[in-house]
C-alpha cells in the first residue's frame, strides 16, 4: 500500500501531512539532511494536492 494513502483508497488529511511535516524540522536552527529535505518536499506536493482536491470538493 502507498503511504500516501489509507485502506479504501482514502487520502491522508491535510492535518496528518502537517503533522509529519512538522515533525522533520527537530530544530528551527537545525537543517534538514538530504533525504529529509526529500521527504519534505514530497510532503509539501502531497499537502499541496490535497488542499487542491479539498477546495474543488468545496466548489
């Protein structure tokens, strides 16, 4: 199964990529490793979907 998605074929939430996001960064101070850095910017493209599937599901 991806890890971008729940059994079902559902969508993580925006809160649960926000959370994982937010637990990357240990230190505002500390930069992210590499793979880190990865990781955070296919958090942030997924994030980016979802908000875009949520205001179109709004609309």
């Amino acid at each position: 199964m991806s890890p971008n998605s729940r059994p079902g074929g559902l969508v993580r939430s925006a809160a649960e990529i926000n959370e994982q996001i937010r637990g990357l960064w240990s230190h505002p101070a500390v930069p992210l490793t590499r793979e880190q850095r990865a990781e955070y910017e296919r958090l942030c493209a997924e994030l980016r979907q979802v908000e875009r599937g949520g205001a179109a599901a709004a609309a």
